[in-house]
C-alpha cells in the first residue's frame, strides 16, 4: 500500500478565538485522559485491521486542532507509543504538533522533544497588539518570542509560524511589521491565510450585523502579493498557495508515486501528502481521513467520539479499513471524484503544479484528454499557466485560486 500519513485531532482549547470555526471545545480539559484513552483505542484498532492488508509506512504525522500542546508530554508519548505499535514509520517521519504560544513550558517542550516530534507548528497570526486581542489571542508577540527560543533550546530545528492577514481595520504597514518580526525569528516554515468570516462564530455574527467592519478584499490582495515579494526576498520558497519554506539550498523529493518534483526542504511533508491528494489516517474527534478509496470523517463531539469508540468491544467489531466505529460519514470515492481532488489539491503547489506524467501514472489519462476544455479557458483567462510537462497557477490565479478550482468539481 502507499505511504501513509497519520492526523490526530486535539478538539481542545483554553479559549475559542472569535474568528475560529475548527472543531475545538474550550474548557473541556477534564476530559482529555478520557479522549486519549479513546485515541489509543481507535488507533490499536485500525493497526489491527492492517492484520490482513498488504503494509505501508508512515512518513508523518500530525497533531492537529484546537491546541494539541494542552496535552501533557506523557500524554504525547503514550499516544505515540500506540501509534509505533500499530504501524510503521519512515526513518525520517515527520512529526508535527500545532502549538498555542501562551500554553507551553521548557519543560514540556524538553520532554515532547525527548518523545520524537520534530517539528512544531505556532499559531501566531499577528505580531501587533491590538490585532492580537481583536482575535482575542491568549497571548501577546513577546510570548511568541519567548515560545521560539524555548523551542530552539529543547532542540526543534522545524518551525513554522502561522499568519493571519486581511483583518479587519489592518493596514497593510501592520502586516508589513509582523511579516519582518517574523523573518527576523528565522522560522523554517512561514504559512499565511487571508481571514474568512465563518458563519457561527463571533467574527461572522458581528459582520452580519454591520458591528465588525468587513475586511477590505482589495487590500488583503495587496498583502498577499507584499507577502510574496517580501518573503522570497528574504529566502523564502513560495511554494503552496499560503506556504512558504526557507530556502537553505537543499531540496527535499517530493512524495509522489512519480517523484518527480522537488520542494525546498522545509516543505510542510504532512501538509504535501494532502496537496498530493496521498492518503493519510485520521484518528479524533471530528478528524477527517482518505485511505483505501474512502474519504471519512470522524463524530464531532468529544463526549459522542469517547463514547463510540468506548461503548463497543472494539476486540469484535468488524468495518472496512480504515473506518471505525467513530465514522460517521465514509464515501468511497469513484475514479471521477479522485480526478477532481486530484485537480484541487495539486494545483496549490505554486510552483509544481499538475504535471502530464504524475497525472498519467495516477489515472492513466492524459491531463488534456480529461479536462480540454477546462484548462485551455483557464489559460486564456490568465489563470493557469503552461510550464515544462505541465500546468501550474499564474500569480493572479493564486489570488484566484477559488475561481480555478471550481473548473475542476
Ligand atoms: S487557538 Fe486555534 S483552534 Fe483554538 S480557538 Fe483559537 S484559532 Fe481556534
């Protein structure tokens, strides 16, 4: 079977951010033993599915949330003990957790070090005050300081730092200071997302109402083209629509069946094995997955999600893998679903982009006998462009990306 990664979802956070859709509960935390004890439980679970499947690596894994640095450094370790028994990892996995700068110690950083994760990921999204508590952000830019050295010194050489731009009220000279704050903390990793204002939360109730002044969309494309010119200029490889990787000269393969691309070594590897449309497992409340032609998804709630995985005898309960009894969707894809996913997702890599031969051995098709059409109008509109045995994004479709990827559905 194909590599394949791993995603844990951590539905818990000290406090919901006002702009903030994700699946993640704030003062649940008295639950946590319980849900890591149904984590190892889902996850012992589908290692004991693979009894009878042909084997596969895993080159990473991800914890995701919420705030996966609210669990303990034991907690961690006993999850990933699991998670080695169960299955196998590469030599060089990568193992990622996303992290709160106001919710870490030295000492938990030390011993998660200790433990095997190798990279982490801090959710930063503003280097100013003001917009930091607009967010409402448990912690200021100092704390992000403080949180980088930390890192530094218990032995992470994989950071990333995540951005949010096109707040509202943001001047463009706010986000220029936070974009040099950050390159001046030397992160290996830089990710930044426009804000979208999500029905439900506080941000979409107080747009809808006319309280929040909407952000201005004119001037979040001026951000990400300053992004852009800004980041590459100081070293950074834009390589994915919101993502870019430090250039230290070394390129790293890229994990598609043809191998045929490179990314710059600090390249999100987890975050590629998706923009490769390559499988991965999804394990936690509400956490999404596609293995084995299914694309899935995990119950929402952290009180269902403990209770389906707890209420059945795991020893005697029979589903295909990887579905468990946490799924409650599960689609098993067709050969035009994969396509389109295949579209979507591979066109985000700004630089690689579809090539002829990956899309070939996938599908065994030819890139312009599947979408003529699509892709000659995308091009005439100045949206895609030609590159070597391929097609990538033009610098308007990456501010267009939605437009484009529309086509492809
Ligand atoms: S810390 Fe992250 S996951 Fe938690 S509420 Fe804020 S934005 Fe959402």
């Amino acid at each position: 079977m194909e590599n394949t990664s791993i995603y844990i979802h951590i539905p818990f956070c000290k406090h919901r951010c006002a702009y903030c859709d994700f699946n993640t509960y704030a003062s649940q935390e008295d639950s946590i033993p319980a849900y890591v004890n149904a984590l190892i439980n889902e996850i012992e679970f589908v290692g004991r599915q693979l009894a009878n499947l042909p084997t596969f690596d895993v080159p990473t894994v991800f914890f995701g949330g919420g705030t996966p640095s609210l669990l303990s450094a034991p907690q961690f370790d006993s999850v990933l003990k699991a998670l080695r028994s169960a299955f196998t990892f590469t030599a060089d996995a990568e193992i990622s957790i996303e992290a709160n700068p106001g919710t870490i110690s030295p000492k938990k950083l030390n011993a998660i070090r200790k433990s095997g994760i190798n990279r982490i990921s801090f959710g930063v999204q503003s280097a100013n005050t003001e917009e930091l508590l607009m967010l409402e952000r448990i912690h200021d830019f100092f704390t992000v300081i403080e949180a980088v050295s930390t890192a530094r010194k218990a032995g992470f050489d994989n950071l990333n730092l995540d951005l949010i731009y096109g707040l509202p009220q943001q001047k463009l000279s706010t986000w220029q200071t936070t974009l040099q704050r950050i390159v001046d903390l030397h992160p290996e990793h830089i990710s930044a997302y426009a804000l979208t204002l999500e029905h439900g939360t506080p941000f979409g109730r107080w747009a809808s109402k006319g309280l929040l002044p909407l952000p201005d969309p004119d001037l979040a494309a001026e951000m990400y083209e300053y992004t852009e010119e800004f980041l590459e200029s100081n070293g950074y490889v834009h390589y994915e629509i919101s993502n870019w990787g430090m250039d230290d000269g070394r390129q790293t393969i890229d994990r598609t069946p043809s191998a045929v691309h490179s990314q710059p070594s600090h390249a999100c590897k987890h975050n590629l094995q998706y923009w490769r449309s390559l499988p991965y497992l999804a394990f936690g409340a509400g956490a999404h997955g596609y293995a084995n032609g299914y694309r899935y998804s995990n119950a929402l709630r952290i009180k269902t999600y403990i209770e389906r995985i707890t209420n059945y005898d795991l020893r005697f309960t029979n589903y295909n893998f990887p579905l468990t009894p946490a799924t409650v969707n599960s689609h098993k894809q067709t050969p035009a679903d994969d396509i389109s996913d295949y579209m979507i997702n591979n066109l985000r890599l700004t630089n690689a982009g579809v090539t002829e031969s990956d899309f070939r051995l996938r599908f065994g098709r030819a890139l312009l006998d599947v979408y003529p059409k699509e892709i000659e109008e995308l091009i005439r509109n100045g949206l895609l462009e030609k590159i070597s045995g391929g097609v990538r994004l033009t610098k308007r479709g990456r501010l267009l990306g939605n437009q484009v990827f529309m086509r492809f559905v």
